[in-house]
C-alpha cells in the first residue's frame, strides 16, 4: 500500500468512526522520520479569545498518538486508550494547528510489540507537541494501552 | 438573574464563542452547592470503541472549569487559560458524559478572586471528576490563569 493510501485510509477510519474529528476537520498529514503528524484548521477549533480552543488541543494531541500506534501495529483489533497523560499549554495557537507524535526510540517500540504478540497486552508512554512558528506551543505526555479484542462494532 | 438563566446564557455564550461546543453538544447542567456540572451526550462524543471519546472528555473537563471560573468571576473581560493539567483515564464512559468542577475551599477562592481584582491576574487549581453509575471515571486537575483585558474580538 502506497503510504499516502495509508494516511488517507486512517483518515476515514478516524472520520468514520470518532466523529468529533469530523468537526474538527482532523487531516493525517504526514508519517515517517520517526514522527506522525495530525492537523485541524483553527476555525471550527477556535475558542472566545479567537485563539484555538485548549479542548482542540487537548483532542488533537491524544489523536497523535492513537494514529501513530494504529499505523505502528497495523491491527485494527487493536483497542487503544489513553490511561493518564499531562498536558502543558505554553502559549497560544494562532493558526492551522499542527500535533506531532515522535517515535519513541526503537528498544521501546519492539518492546511494547513484542509484548502485544505475545500477551495482547501492552503500554508504552508517548510524547506529542504542538508547534508554531518554531517555538513549542502545547507538550503532551500520554500512556497508551493497546489490546487485541474481538473486532468493535 | 435567575440562576437558571445564567447557566443558559454561560451555555449560549460557550456555543457562540467556541464552536465544538456545539458539535460536541455541550450542556451547562447545573450550578450550585459547590460545584457546577457540564455535560454532552455520548452519540457526537462517542470513539471507535462506542464509548466517549477520550478528546472529548478531556474538552469537557476544561470546560467545567472555565464555566465555573466564569460564573464565579462575573466578569465577561476576564480571560481564562488553563497552563497546564493532569487527567486520568479510569474507566470508559457509556452514557452521558457529565463532568463536575468542584469549587475549591472559601479561602482559596477568596484568595483568587482578591489577587485578580487587585492585580488583574491570578491562578487557581480546579479539580474536575467525570462519574458514572457512583464510580469516578475521569478525573482531572487543572491550573487555570485569569487575567482582566480588553474585551475579545
């Protein structure tokens, strides 16, 4: 599969499925060079200071990560939450908001692998910022926790 | 005012100024003995998995804080951020989402509200639970910063 194809098609997953990110205007822009970035335009996102919306944010940088690890593990019976993460809003967003998940290093991505294979079962802490204009703008911590269940509905 | 009436003029005010308010299809419940809740129904907030969205719960928490804070504060030129937060993912949410911010101790709040009319900024931590069926679900802390300025465009 052409990796555009990639992006496109868990663009409509997200779309299909989760349909705030429909409202939000939610892209998959990019995948590769150790990081995978989402983007929402700032207008259906901006709060009452015109500024983008701190719950936008918020959706933006989980989504990051549940991408990046669907793309990761390519298993869509792969169920993913968030179980705790911090968030830091350093300054305002003025613009096309732009949410990049940097890989972890590559001893910690075959773990949290080889440990879904094995047990189904795994977890693995993913950072996510926001950046503009070169200067970061929102810092996100999050730990994920994948599981194999039976297909969703 | 009648209470009722401010929490419908809070709730017009969100939809108005911050447009996933709306597609999230957020209600300003209730205000009063010492907490204020918000909620959203599950079908716009809902994830692939049937259950609520974690960006959408962690939108709606930030949410019940801001209200709170505007409530409290009364004053349409305050303008509220929040700079940084932790959230805790417990449990899935299967039905309406309702998160309450409870108000902090007297002191506290008399403090907060004294530096912000004195200086015209101030911080406040707000904690925010999300509960269903007795069982807490999401639970969320926050520091909100307040500072009086020209009226937003």
């Amino acid at each position: 599969m052409k990796p555009d194809q990639r992006l496109r098609e868990t663009e409509q997953f997200l779309h299909q499925q989760i349909p705030l990110t429909r409202a939000m205007q939610v892209r998959v822009e990019s995948y590769g060079d150790g990081q995978l970035t989402v983007t929402a335009p700032l207008q259906p996102n901006h709060n009452h200071l015109g500024t983008a919306f701190g719950g936008s944010l918020a959706a933006l940088v989980m989504l990051a990560g549940y991408a990046f690890l669907w793309l990761e593990l390519g298993d869509r019976e792969a169920h993913l939450v968030v179980s705790e993460s911090t968030l830091r809003f350093r300054r305002p967003v003025r613009a096309i908001i732009r949410a990049s998940c940097r890989q972890p290093n590559e001893a910690t991505m075959a773990a949290f692998k080889a440990e879904f294979a094995a047990t189904a079962k795994s977890r693995i802490r993913l950072s996510v910022v926001i950046e503009e204009e070169g200067q970061s703008a929102v810092e996100f911590a999050g730990t994920y926790v994948a599981r194999r269940a039976p297909a969703a509905s």
